[in-house]
C-alpha cells in the first residue's frame, strides 16, 4: 500500500520531467527546421559541419590527368587501392605502402601511381558520398522522431473528455510509456551523431594525405 502511495506520488513528477525535456527537444528541433543553416544546400543535414558535396579533384591533386584510368583492370594497382582506401589500414602504414610500390614499379612508376590515386579518388569520394547521403537519410528521420515526440507530448495535457477517470489514467501512462521511449530513441541517435558528422572529414583528410605521399613519390 505504502509503495502504491510512492508510486502515485512520483507519477505527477515524472511526467512533468518527461513533459520538460520532450519540450527542450521539440524547441530546439523546430529551431533547426525553422532556421536551416544558410551554408547548407539540404535542409535535413544534421551536422554543425558545412555541407560539400562530392570533392574536386583539382582540391586534392596538382599530378597529371586521371581522365580515362581503367585503374580497376590493372590487379596489381586494383589491390593497393582497396588496402589504401580502407580506414582499418593505419595512415602511416598505407603512406609505407605507397612507397613501397612505387620502388617496385621501375620505369612504369609514373602510370602506376597516377592510377592508384585514380583508384583513391573514385573510392573514397564515393565512400563519402555514401555516408553524406546516410546522414541526410538521418536527419530526416530525427525530424519526424521530433514531430512525434511533439505530438506525444501535447496529448497529456488535452481533456479527458468523455473517458472514465481510469481510462484516461490508462491514456495517460501509455503517452507516457511512449514518450519516454521515444525521447530515449532521440537521445541515443543525437549522442551517436557526433562521430558520425565527423566521418566525411576524416576520409576528406586520408584522401588529402595519401594524394601528397603519391605525388611525392612521382619525383
């Protein structure tokens, strides 16, 4: 009975902490829809980076031309890349590797290592287009999480109407139930955001240093 007490007790606290933060997240939500960044061409990037789109290569190479490389046809500069491009390869362990295939390349060299950074370019650019386009599939769906979590929200506070007061009390805990579910859904998603945000960046910096080892080697 005593714990029954308790329980009714904490009820009223709970919902209004729950009402309190589903609030702070549907405010600041409709902020971002209400005021997308200016530098960002997509309305549902979720990110506090700006938005580039697919790379330019003349950002990222000053070599020869890469235009028409069938990179993929030649195994041996076929495997490098895909060891390369693969962000489990530690850097200083795929700018060794660079190196040491352009010792062994003689006086083909020069083709060899232009293919592999055409190899480079095309994977890693359309890796990252992948997860760009990962992170807009994301923040689309954290705005309709949002709008849902605001819609949850609101129900509590209409009248019971022509309920019985245990039907309602029932109506109530369920809301409830939802919210909170939802709101933990949010949170473990905007908590995961962060390195995901970064991801695009990081490939961006692999390719920029691999590009300058591959050029250096061309000497």
């Amino acid at each position: 009975m005593h714990g029954s007490r308790q329980a009714a007790w904490r009820r009223p606290w709970r919902e209004a902490a729950l009402r309190l933060i589903a609030l702070t997240v549907t405010l600041e939500s409709t902020r971002v829809a209400a005021e997308p960044r200016a530098d960002s061409p997509e309305p549902n990037w979720p990110c506090h980076q700006i938005l580039v789109g697919r790379l330019s290569l003349a950002a990222v190479w000053s070599g020869p031309s890469i235009e028409g490389l069938d990179w993929r046809n030649d195994q041996a500069v076929a495997d490098i890349v895909a060891r390369l491009a693969a962000r489990r390869t530690p850097l200083d362990d795929a700018e060794r590797a660079i190196e040491d295939f352009a010792q062994s390349q003689g006086a083909g060299k020069t083709k060899k290592l232009v293919s592999v950074f055409a190899g480079l370019f095309e994977t890693l650019n359309d890796e990252r287009t992948q997860v760009i386009e990962g992170l807009l599939r994301f923040g689309a769906k954290q705005k309709e999480l949002a709008e849902k979590i605001r819609a949850e929200n609101a129900l509590p506070r209409e009248g019971p109407g022509k309920e019985s007061p245990q039907a309602s009390r029932q109506d109530g805990e369920t809301v409830a139930g939802n919210l909170e579910w939802d709101l933990r859904v949010f949170d473990e998603r905007h908590q995961s955001l962060t390195y995901v945000c970064e991801t695009p960046a990081l490939i961006e910096q692999r390719l920029f240093a691999l590009a300058r080892v591959i050029q250096r080697s061309l000497e």
